[in-house]
C-alpha cells in the first residue's frame, strides 16, 4: 500500500477502503508517512469530503492510535458533554455536577483556551489547588470516590488527533467538516463514556458561524456516535452573545457557582437546564420532560453544588472557594467602560469580546501564554438592552493596568447600538439525534 495512491484516490473523490484509512493513521502516528503527503491528503478532503463510513472508520482509527480508557469497572453510566467552544461557556462546571448529583458517573477530560475561546481545565485551576493533569489511576479514583472527575487530556489519548490538528492548523484544513468532527469525536470516543451530548455552538463566537452549519457538523458528529456504538445528541446553541454575563476564570467559576445555587442568568441557565436533562435521557432516567426536572430539583436542593464541591476537593482545590466563590478573590484593577450613545445593544460580536477578554490576560494568544486567572469581563449589558450614554456597558479586570485600554478598544469595536431593539434569537435552535434534526 502506498501514501501517493491514497491520496490520488482521494483527490479524485473516490472512498477510501477501511484498510487504506486504517493504514494511513497508523503510519502517520508512527511516522512512516511524511507530514508533506498527509498535508495532501489533507487538502484532498477539504475538497472532496469524507462519506460518513470514511468519517467513521478515520474517528475510530485516531482514537485507536494511543491509550483507551476503560470505564467499565466503574458502576453505572458513563456521560460526556462536549462544546465546540465559545465565549463565557462555563457549562460543564454546571453539567456535569447536576448530571453527577442525578446518579450518572462523569469521567471528563477537558482542555485549554486558546484564542477568543475558554477551556475548561484553565477554570479549574483558579480554584486554589485544583488538580488537572491527573494519572489514570488517580483520575478513575476521584471518579470511583465522587462519581465526577474533570481532567486535562492525557498527551496518550489518541495522538493521530494531536498531530493531525497541527498540520491541519498550519495547513487552512482546519474548517473541514468531516475532519472537524473526527477530531472531536476520536477523543471522546477514547474517553470510554456510554452517553455523549454535544453542544454545538454556533454565531459570531463560534467556529460554525450560521445554524445551518452547525447542524451539518452535529449531524456528522452524531453519526460517528451512532456507528461506535454510542448514545448520542448534538444540541445547536447560540454563541451571537456571550454566555451568561461573567467571562475569565475566576469570574466564570463564580458565575457557575451561583446557577448551582439557582441564581444564574437565565440563558445559562436554560442551555444547561437543556444539556443535562439530554444527557440524562440518553442515560434512561426518563424522557425528557422528566430528566429536566431532575436536573431542576439537583440545583433547587444544593447536591450539584455539593458534588462540584467534593470534586475540587478530591483533585486537591480549595472546596470553600466553590461553596463561598467570594474567596477567589477580585483582580486589583478595573475598567468601566460606558456606552457612548443612547439607544439599543443591537449586536454584540462574542469573538471580539472573547479577544478583548484574551488581551486582559484571561486567554491565550499563543499555547506558551499566561493565564491571569483573576482577568476578565463582566457585563452590564447584552444585546437587545436599552441603554443611555454614560451608562456602564460592561466592566474590565485585570491584573496588568497596562493592558485596560487596548482591551477596552477592543470591547467597543465588538459591540453596536442603534435606535430599535433587534429581533430576539432562540438560546437553543435545534437538536440532532440519529432519527434527525428537531
């Protein structure tokens, strides 16, 4: 079998057997194929595609390229959750305590920020003495004590992915459909989860910039679940405004603390309301009217808020800080930034704000930048607000003093105000499942 003959067949738009994509992952990752073929390869399928068995074969063949894990010595139903990415989306430090305190197992790996978008595991780690990278054994243990674990991604898990990603991000491959949904879906795969719920974000602070797309991709995120033999749902979410009102680490764990507490803005609220009661279905506690309820009555009666808790404090972290968030303390310099004219928040651009958030110090230009987990935004105003000038539209926090005006540039290039209220768009536009789009 040769490299050159696969990617003339791909070029041509033929399909790849199972053998060839099987073939090429393993030389890839072993370093028998050269990055310059698989560049080709690689701009062969953003032209021509990948049928859903190819997508499938390639997902199961990259998550088969490094270590597994293997869940099934723990009792019960093991869930996942993952989102695309986006501005303010603090939701698995919401779901995956509410889905805990409902009986599920929530084995996670997570990541890092980069760019405009926040990660997971950098919220985490403003918590005091929070552990991320945990070994197999460790993580499975917290899992086994608390029936949660949230981890940064083993470097073993699935590697065809680590590599593949960055070619592709050095090579304009990255915004393929079929290779965006591999790359997702071959780690969670090798994550060993039963359940899978998918939120797809979709705007102007998402990678998947209109509902339509975004539906494509659950569709085929979906179908490789379902090929895997998972218990799958993609729900299309709204990510035009940022989520929720508080965007930073620190300021994103005290906001998820207070929906755990049931005083959380309503739109986070509702997309995690929606999440956990899908991935509760999935995992047969009852259809979906009956699964939100549970969730409700999880956040209503404190025992999210308890297992996100008992989590931290597993993984070494300060668990007062998640019962009383007030500890995580306030970054020592402060911005206001006013509205320069009356009228309507008729747009706000979540990338530009998530950009503003990142120049502040609470992401990542590069992967060798560092966090300022006090760093962030908070607003006092979304799209569809009236607003009078002079009013405070948000307010900025830093560490670094130096860093408020560029930041504060950059937040009023990202939002609009004009004389009438735009037209309200839903939180959440559709759910993908294996019998279609709702």
């Amino acid at each position: 079998m040769r490299m050159y003959d696969i990617i003339t067949k791909k070029r041509g738009g033929a399909a790849l057997s199972e053998e060839e994509i099987r073939w090429m992952i393993t030389g890839y990752t072993k370093g028998y194929i050269p990055d310059y073929q698989m560049s080709s390869f690689l701009m062969a399928v953003y032209f021509q595609g990948m049928t859903d068995e190819e997508t499938a074969i390639l997902t199961d063949a990259m998550a088969k390229s490094g270590e597994q894990l293997d869940l099934s010595g723990i009792p019960g139903v093991k869930v996942d959750k993952h989102s695309t990415g986006g501005v303010g989306d603090k939701t698995t430090l919401i779901v995956a305590p509410v889905v805990a305190a409902c009986g599920c197992v929530v084995a996670k790996m997570s990541g890092r920020g980069l760019g405009h978008t926040g990660g997971t595991v950098d919220k985490l780690e403003s918590i005091p003495g929070t552990r991320t990278s945990l070994s197999g054994e460790e993580f499975l243990d917290v899992v086994r004590r608390t029936g949660i674990a949230v981890t940064g991604q083993s470097p073993n898990l699935a590697p065809a992915d680590k590599k593949l990603y960055a070619l592709r991000d050095v090579t304009a491959t990255v915004d393929s459909i079929p290779l965006i949904a591999a790359s997702i879906m071959s780690k969670k795969l090798a994550a060993g989860s039963d359940c899978i719920v998918l939120d797809v974000k979709t705007g102007s602070g998402a990678f998947m910039k209109t509902p339509e797309d975004a539906v494509t991709l659950a569709e085929k995120m979906v179908a490789i679940g379902v090929h895997n033999g998972k218990r799958i749902a993609a729900l299309i979410t709204n990510m035009d405004i940022p989520l929720g009102y508080q965007i930073g680490n620190a300021l994103e764990v005290e906001e998820a603390v207070r929906t755990l507490q049931g005083q959380g803005p309503a739109d986070l609220t509702e997309v995690c309301l929606a999440l956990a009661a899908q991935l509760l279905y999935l995992a047969g506690k009852g259809d979906l009217d009956y699964c939100r309820g549970l969730a409700q009555d999880a956040l209503k009666s404190g025992a999210a808020l308890e297992k996100l808790a008992a989590m931290i404090e597993a993984q070494g972290g300060d668990a007062e800080c998640v019962r009383h968030p007030e500890k995580l303390g306030r970054a020592p310099f402060a911005m206001e930034v006013k509205a320069e004219k009356s009228g309507y928040v008729t747009k706000m651009d979540s990338a530009g704000i998530g950009i503003a958030a990142m120049l502040l110090g609470a992401g990542r230009e590069t992967k060798e930048s560092e966090i300022d987990p006090l760093a962030g935004i908070i607003l006092s105003k979304k799209t569809g607000d009236s607003v009078k000038k002079g009013e405070t539209l948000a307010t900025l926090l830093t560490s670094d003093e130096a860093k408020l005006e560029a930041a504060k540039e950059r937040f009023l290039e990202a939002v609009e105000t004009g004389a009438k209220a735009p037209q309200k768009k839903p939180l959440i536009f559709a759910r993908v499942t294996e019998r279609g789009v709702e």
